[in-house]
C-alpha cells in the first residue's frame, strides 16, 4: 500500500464511522486509482457503494422510527452482501451505522406513552451494543424485559449483553429461556458472543438454515452442554407447559403440518419436561416415556441426549 491510498483508506474510514458515505466513496474512489488491486480499498468501497446507495431514501423517512428500522433492518442485509473482509473497514461501517439508528431511536425515549416504546427500548439497547457498550446496552434492555417480560427477543439480546460482558452462567439461562419462548422470534443475525455464535454455526453444519435453523439451536444448545444452566418451574409453568406438549404433539399429527419447524421445537419442549420431572424426583417411568418419545422423533438425538 502507499502513502496516498493509505491516508486515503484512513480518511474513508473516518467519514464511514460518521456515516457519510457518500464522502467516504469518493476517498476510496481517489484511492484506488493509485492502487488498482488494494484488497482493503476494494473491500471497503463496496461497502461504501452499498450504503451511499441506501442511506439517501433511509434518512428520508419521515418519521425517527421509521429510520432507526430502516437502518437496522438494512444492517441485516449488508452482513449478507458483504461477507468477510477488512475488519476495521467493517468496524467501521457499523459504527456509522448503529450511531445513526442510535440518533433516531434516542430522540423517541422521551414518548413512554407510545405503543412502540418497549421496541424502541430494545432498539436504542441493540445499538449500544452493536458499539460496544454493554453496560448501556443492558440498562435498555432490562427497562424493555420490564415493559414485555416474556419477550424472546428481548430476553436474548440480555443473553447476548451478559455473555459479551463475561457473565457466562446468566447468559446461558437466558439464552435457554429466549429460545424456549419463541425460537422463530430470536434474530441471531445481531448475536455477537461466541457462546452462541459457535452453537449457530455448529448447527449450521448440521444442514440447517433459515427457520429450521433457529428451532434446532436449542435442542443443539442441550446436546453439546451450552444451554447447561437451568432453572425450576413454577408449579404454574409446568401446567403451561405440559398443555404445550400436548398441542405441539397434537399438531404434529395433522395434515399440513410443518414437521421441520415442530420436531425439534417438540423436542426442546421435551427436554424442558423431562427436566421438571427430574427437579421434582417425579417417578422415573414418566422420564423414560420422554425419552422414547424423543428416540421415535429423532434417534440421534436421543443417542446423544444425557439424563
């Protein structure tokens, strides 16, 4: 690299971080014509096309919401565009963009009366995140649980928090308990800890993806001792979740069903169930009419699943 393209890669990286790339671009642009097969300048103006092309009708959008989605949902689009590459080019580019959707989503936090505010909470939280500040980042979040308890998204963005920040015991409960409420509503595109990320691609090298994939994550998170921290169930709970079972079991039997989706989400409910049994010393004929239930779903998971 020379000095030129070199102070030109810095500067666009600057001007991305503000999330100005239209400026960044034309830095890129002036730098590559002096080194045509830069790799890092190459990798970094794609990113620069991609959101100069995108950010002109985002910061249209007439509402702060509006723009905070946006930006966030194109987010999701661009980790898919883009692929691997410079990490500091990327860094970058997240920093521009997270404090951009940090901008419009803070602007509405004074509004606690909107019906979006626990959205917005989980939002401004997701961003501080995305930049690096947990402990900000779990204030939101926490103020969100509060407002939606019960919320699978929310509750796995803390997860997500307590694992970047090092509480790994804390972050494995609730990981467990996000996925267990509502797998499909868990967005795994904006996980960042290892603790998970390495359970997504390890099921993902099993052959799933899409939504399959986040029904299987679960049941994976049990089988390889990720989702180890458990906690017992309210008498109520257990009711609730025995009802589920049943109507998971029921609807497995009707036509047009979707048995990719409800086997392993079966399964999970299965595995919380056989741990209720197991928390209340429940006679061991009912475990074991569990685990043959799972052994007629999916034989490898029973072979592999430890009581």
């Amino acid at each position: 690299m020379n000095t030129q393209s070199d102070s030109g890669l810095l500067q666009a990286r600057e001007l991305l971080k503000k999330g100005d790339a239209v400026s960044a671009r034309q830095k890129l642009e002036e730098a590559l014509s002096g080194d045509l097969e830069n790799s890092e300048i190459i990798y970094t103006l794609r990113c620069a096309n991609y959101w100069a092309e995108r950010l002109a009708n985002i910061i249209s959008l007439p509402t702060p919401f509006e723009r905070g989605e946006a930006l966030v949902e194109q987010w999701k689009h661009f980790a898919d565009f883009i692929g691997t590459g410079c990490e500091q080019s990327l860094y970058a580019v997240k920093c521009g963009i997270f404090n951009l959707a940090l901008e419009n989503y803070s602007t509405l936090l004074n509004d606690s009366s909107s019906v979006q505010y626990a959205e917005i909470l989980r939002k401004t939280g997701l961003c501080h995140k995305k930049l690096g500040d947990y402990d900000t980042a779990l204030k939101f979040l926490n103020d969100a649980n509060a407002r939606v308890p019960q919320s699978a998204s929310i509750i796995a963005e803390m997860a997500d928090c307590y694992a970047l920040c090092g509480e790994e015991k804390v972050a494995k409960l609730l990981f467990r308990e996000a996925f267990f409420i509502d797998a499909q509503k868990v967005d795994i595109t904006f996980l960042e800890s290892e603790l998970v990320t390495q359970l997504i691609t390890q099921v993902e090298a099993a052959g799933y993806s899409g939504n399959v994939l986040n029904e299987w994550i679960p049941v994976y998170g049990v089988l390889y001792g990720v989702f180890n921290i458990k906690r017992e169930l309210r008498v109520l709970e257990a009711c609730k979740l025995k009802q589920n079972v049943f109507a998971l079991e029921n609807e497995l039997k009707e036509a047009g069903c979707e048995p990719s989706l409800l086997i392993p989400r079966l399964i999970n409910h299965y595995f919380w169930l056989v741990d209720y049994y197991v928390n209340t010393n429940d006679d061991r004929m009912r475990i074991n009419e569990i685990l043959l239930k799972i052994k007629l779903l999916d034989p490898s998971v029973h072979e592999k699943y430890i009581v």
